[in-house]
C-alpha cells in the first residue's frame, strides 16, 4: 500500500531564505509523486509532479523537487522565499496501476518578513 | 475557461437532512474525485469516477454515496448527514487516471449540526 509522510505540519522561513519542504512516500512500485499548493480559501493547484522522466523536476513559481529513490523522498525547495509562497503545501504519490491517489497531511509554509 | 465548479460553496444542515453538493468540469475530462480535508488529515479521497456509470470508494466512503450520469458531472449525495462530515469538500478533474495532474474545484465547506 502506498503512504506519503510530510515532515513538520507548520514551516516557517524568512523572506529571502531558502524554503524545503520535506515529503516521503512508501510505493511498491515505482510511484507518480506531484506537490500540491492550496491558497488560502481556493483549491488546490498543481505544483510540480514527477512521472519517472527526469529526477529533478521544475515546477511553476521557482519551485522544484527532486526525486530520491534511494531515500524514498520528493522534497520541495525554493531558492528564495517570497510573501506570496504562504500556503498549505501537499504532497501526494500515486500508483500508476490503479486509480487511487494519496495525499499527506499538508505542510503550513509561513514567511516572515 | 476551463474549470471544475462546485455548488454551494457553503452549507449548514441539520443531522439527518438529505443533500446534494454538485460537481461539473467543462474539461471533458474522464476522470473524478471527491475528496474531504480535515485539519491533521489533510485530503482524504472519498469516492472515485474512471468513466460515465464507472465509481469506485476511496478510503472514506462510509456515509457518501456518488452518481456518475454524464461525463461533466459527480455529485456528492450525503443520506443522512452527521456532525462528523462537518468538514471541506473538493470535488477535481483529471484528464484520464491519476497519474495525470488534478484539477480541483472551488471547495464546499459543510456545517452539520
């Protein structure tokens, strides 16, 4: 069965500082794994998602992440933190031979100005 | 413009009360979810549609019952509501399987006292 963990419900950086948002999956299989955001009061929006193409993927907004097979991890990062990053973040992973996907429980990113 | 939408937005009921929250994307898109988020639990997938007549549970589908009639369309039928699905609804779209990004709708947040 898959799980997905995401270390640290709440995260806080200062603008400018280097954001890591951890996440790691447990697959039996070689997994899809995507990073979600949700702005306050919206649904969620695709971030960055990892098909077993290359291992280090590019995402929207200088956001990337990548994956570690090794490590069983998928960790977000951005270079520089912005205002405008405060979001829930998410982490989910996905069987490729089935339709089920699962979500981690969701990282608060909060920047301090 | 391509979009899931969800109606209402916001709902208060009473124990026992049948409802209907709707769901319909304009992306011709195959593939639908529902979903519940739950502060600490983050998304849990709720019910899911490969196809029209095509549904299947997902991790919580105790007290839910879904249709799948047309292709746009997946409504969330609750019975007989209860204070604990008291909680944040989204509904979301995928072009095939979940291997594929998800498109979410706005979020229906539910009140059952």
């Amino acid at each position: 069965a898959q799980s997905v963990t995401q270390l640290g419900s709440h995260v806080s950086v200062s603008e400018g500082a280097l954001v890591l948002l951890r996440c790691n999956y447990s697959s039996s299989v070689p997994p899809y794994l995507f990073w979600y955001v949700q702005y306050p009061n919206q649904g969620l929006q695709l971030l960055l998602k990892y098909t077993s193409a290359a291992t280090l993927v590019k995402g929207i907004n200088d956001f990337e992440a990548e994956f570690k097979k090794s490590e069983t991890s998928f960790h977000l990062t951005k270079p520089s933190a912005h205002m405008s990053d405060a979001a829930e973040y998410f982490c989910a992973v996905s069987d490729p031979r089935d339709d089920k996907i699962i979500f981690g429980k969701g990282t608060r990113l909060h920047i301090l100005p | 413009e391509a979009q899931v939408t969800q109606n209402p937005r916001y709902l208060i009921t009473v124990t026992g009360k049948k409802l209907t929250v709707t769901c319909s994307q304009n992306m011709n898109h195959e593939y639908m979810s529902w979903y519940r988020q739950d502060p600490g639990l983050g998304l849990r997938q709720i019910y899911y549609s490969m196809n029209v007549e095509v549904t299947d549970k997902g991790d919580v589908p105790e007290g839910y019952k879904v249709s799948r009639k047309e292709k746009r369309n997946f409504p969330l039928i609750l019975e007989s509501p209860s204070p604990n699905q008291t909680s944040l609804y989204f509904c979301a779209s995928s072009p095939r399987r979940t291997t594929y990004e998800q498109y979410f709708g706005p979020g229906t947040r539910l009140t059952v006292t």
